[in-house]
C-alpha cells in the first residue's frame, strides 16, 4: 500500500522541472460557502494539468533499457501530452495511440511536444490491440494513464504543495475519473493530518466511481455522458485501493453544477478551467455553507478546453 | 509633475485593501520573443482590473466633507466598478452614470458593489450633463477615470509591486487609451531605472495617442473602432503630459493582434484576458525577437469580458 513516503520520494524527483503552481483565493467563494478556501491551480502545470506529474515521475523511474525503447500510451486527453513532454525532457522517445478522430488542436499539441502519433479505430479495443502491437514490435513500455504507482504518487505532489504552503486543511476536494489524482490526493491529505477529510467529486452522469465506492467492488464506465471528458474513465485496482482506504466521500455534481462551477472560475477569477478541473469546486458548492468555518482545499486538475469556435467567432466580429 | 514618491505614497495607502496581484512568466512567449518576459496580472487585481488601485487611491484622500457627500463617475467599464467598491470600502455613497443600452452584466455588476446607477442617453453630452448635474444637486465629486493624479500614481503602483519583485527591467510594455495606467508606469519606471524603457501599446484603430505622441498635441479619439473597449478614450492633459516626458515609444497593433495575444494569454497561460488587457503583449510580439536577452514587463490590465454566450452555449450542449 502506497504511502507519504511515496509521495515525497516522487516530489524530490520532479520538484526541479514542474510548476509549483499558485494557490489562489476568491472572497466570493469564501463568501458562498463561509469557509476559508485554498485553490491549488494545476491548469497553470505544464501541459496545462496535473498530469505533467506523474508522467514524469514515472518516466525518470524507468530502468536504462526501457528509456532506450521509449514509451507509449493511449490517450487523447491530458496523459498523452504530459507523457510526451516528460518524455521529450528525459530524451525518452514516446509513441501516442490515438483514436482517429481525435480533436486536430490535441493532435498537433501532442505532436508539439514531440511524441510519434499511431491513429487507431475510436475504441478501446482498437485503442488497445494498437498499443499492445507497438509494446511487442518494439519493447516500449506501456504507460497507463492512473493505474500506477507512479502514476498516483506524482500527481498526490500537488496536494503536498498545497498542504504544505498552507497547513492543515479541514476537507479536500479532488475530482475522480480513473481516481489518479483523487487516491494521490487522499494518500498525502491523510498522510499528514490523519483527521482531515478527503472528498471525491463525480459527475452524475459517469457515477462508476460513486457506486463502486457504495458497493465496494469496481463498476465499469458505462456510456458516460459528461462534458468532463477528463471523467469518463473507471477506477483501476490501485486507485479504488487507495481511494476504499483514504476518502471519506464521493459526492455526484449535475452537468449544470460544473458549468456553473467552470463560470464561476472564469468570471471571478479570470481562470480558464475545463470542464473536469470545474468538478471539484462544483461539489465544494454543493455543500453550501454545511462546511461553514472550515479551511478547505479545492484541487483544479486543468485546464485544456478547445477555445477554436470562442476564438474564431472574435475574429469574425473583426474581419 | 509627478514622480516616483507620489505612487510610493499611494502605495502606502492601498496596500492592505488590494491583491498583490501574481507576476506570471510563460516559456512560450520566452521562446518566441527570445526575452525573460514578466507579466503583471491585474486580471486577478479586485474587481478584475487595476482601476481599482486608483480608485482606491482617490476616494481615501478625499476631505470627510467630500467622503460625506459621496462621489460620482460616468463609465460603463472597469472605472465603475472600481470606484463602487472603492466607495464601499471607505463607505462613501457612489454613483455611476451609465448609458441606457449599457449591457446588463455591467450594470449588474456595479449595483452589486453598491453603486447607484443613474442612466442617461448613449452620448458624449448627455453622460456629462446627468453628472455635472448631480455633482450641482447633491455635492458629489467627480472622479475622472484617468486624468486625475491621484488615479495615475494608484495605476504605478502595479509597476512598482513588479519592479520590486523582480528586480530591473529593460523595457516595460502598458496598453494605453486615457492614459492613465501608462503615465503611472512610466513614472515609476523610470523613478526606479532611468534608462529603462518604457512602450505604450495602442490599437491602430484608436490610434489618437500615438498621432498624439507624434505631434506633440492632443488629438481626440474620433470613431475609434476597436474590440479593446477599454482603449476607446484619448489622452487627458495630466497623462499626455506624463507621457511625454516618460514614455520611449508608443507603438500600434492591429485588432487581429491584440485576438491573437489574448488567445496566447487563454490557451497556453490559463489567463482570462479582456481584449483591452491583451494589447501589451501584442505590442511585444510584434517586436518579434528584436529585444532579444532582455527583460521585459509586460502588464495585463484586466480581464474583464462578457462570458454569457460562451456559458449559454455551453449550458445548451448539456440540456
């Protein structure tokens, strides 16, 4: 079972080439919920998401032979582009398997940081046979987006940051997809302050991780529909692990919430969230002012949200 | 004139009741000006621009009588905003007058600082009629949103918490419309560094200061017809003459330009930039690589910006 110690041992192994990234108030969100709140900002990680963590703990931990093969993932979302730079800055080489109908803007992003770029077919079996192929064919090593140790302990490095900057936090709230970042979160939170609460934030409509939380056996992801796209993925055997042992709740947040959540982020605190880094204030929110008096922290996991149609439409207004 | 030991002093003065706003860096735009560039972020300043500092500033130096009588203003901007909750601060009535077809956002925005909100006719005339009227009725003081001392030396103080953070900066980079945030930059700057340099940055289409700069006369700013709203205004006689002492160049950028920097600012920093707020940077990159190895300020005026459509747009995918 992965502990403090864990996450430390990642710290002192990425602490030089991560953001610490700022830790923000808001007076309005103070002021609807009565209680002290810490945001900790991950959108301003690189790559723009908490991800760049533990990729990169994970990628310094391979041995000389697998960083010579190199390393491949599935993933059109935050995994891909975090593991091809920490790739990129290991002079690891790293091949992304990608759906073939993946977003352009992602594409080139990921192709941006330096990763080789395999379209498959839009499914998680195509998507697996892929990477499975480039594993055999050329020995890299297959990275998984959460289910991993280092993995999970990068990306409980931020919520050491944040603890560590402002002491002891009453309850901390973490989104949940593939659990990653939740059970990273939950190993440093109780690892320090064993009488603090850690609490989970789902979107309703991909609830796998509330109800196998309820039920203490792991759900599939079953036709998720959320614009948190970050959260559509199930727990794996490691994160439900952790997240059985650490977290006190898992709370579900209607679509409308996040969106409120995410305008609340953007409008008051000039913050560009996407929908999945919206999640965890959006079930801070939910509890009203339940929580009233206590020092919270609020984890943002990031911040890549396609504005091509925002940005397209001002420049029509000008042309 | 004014000089460095007026923003000291207002410094003094609004210290405890503003953000110290972060100072942020980017490795992109490090990479694509081949400069150490700074940027000042009073996007997260109170109430999302830094009017506030000189609203501030201004409403606690007036006499008890005039605190007594309250103040009034007319602008449907940041100028508003900043001097409502200015006012309520130090508890002194305000009100704004603001043309009938202002956005309603706006409007809401500023009675929830506690502004009256008086409207009048879309005009020039009719804005200052409603106010010289009021200020006769009622004994209110007119604050000026930039030809005033006091909003200037509040406007340096953003470059002041800049300088003294990082130190000496070889150019500093301000937007300029009234004037009022460049006269206070250029003085502290050049209070601080004397040969530092100091470039004002102006839509080309609202160029009345830079013609202004150029002919050493004041011209209006007639038809200007540009997204940064906030630019729209021309030179007063306070900031023209700060300008022209201070200022090393004021250069122009095309509306394509300023939408460009503020999608740099959106994608890559994670930052809600009004457009206004973006023109700084525009300026910088359009230096290209030209001030290659130095270091630069670059300052974010604000970030305020009507999301609505953006949100509904949103709201409309998940109903």
């Amino acid at each position: 079972m992965m502990e403090l110690s864990d996450i430390r041992q990642a710290y002192d192994r990425i602490k030089d080439h991560i953001v610490k990234t700022p830790i923000m108030t808001s007076t309005t969100i103070n002021g609807m919920t009565d209680c002290t709140v810490y945001i900790k900002c991950e959108n301003f990680q690189r790559v723009g998401a908490f991800k760049f963590r533990g990729a990169l703990n994970t990628v310094s931990q391979l041995t000389e032979e697998e960083k010579q093969k190199g390393v491949v993932a599935h993933s059109s979302g935050n995994h891909a582009q975090a593991l091809a730079l920490a790739a990129r800055m290991l002079e690891v080489k790293a091949t992304i398997v990608m759906p073939n109908n993946s977003p352009k803007v992602k594409v080139a992003a990921t192709r941006e940081y330096g990763a080789e770029i395999v379209f498959c077919e839009n499914s998680t079996e195509s998507r697996a046979a892929v990477a499975s192929e480039l594993v055999e064919k050329h020995g890299y090593t297959l990275i998984h987006p959460y289910n991993d140790h280092r993995i999970i302990a990068g990306a409980g490095t931020a919520a050491l940051e944040l603890i560590e900057e402002v002491g002891k936090l009453d309850y901390v709230f973490a989104p949940v997809g593939g659990g990653g970042l939740l059970s990273g979160t939950a190993i440093t939170t109780k690892g320090l302050f064993p009488d603090s609460k850690v609490i989970g934030v789902e979107p309703q409509n991909a609830d796998d991780a509330y109800r196998s939380f309820k039920a203490n056996k792991i759900f599939p992801s079953e036709y998720p529909n959320t614009i948190a796209d970050g959260l559509r993925t199930q727990l794996g055997q490691l994160t439900f692990e952790a997240i059985k042992k650490h977290v006190d709740e898992i709370i579900l947040v209607s679509e409308q919430e996040i969106v409120d959540a995410m305008r609340l982020f953007w409008e008051r605190m000039k913050l560009v969230v996407e929908p999945s880094g919206a999640v965890s204030l959006a079930g801070l929110l939910k509890k009203g002012k339940s929580l009233s008096g206590s020092i919270v922290g609020v984890i943002i996991s990031g911040g890549n949200i396609d504005l091509t149609d925002f940005f397209d439409s001002y420049s029509k207004q000008i042309n």
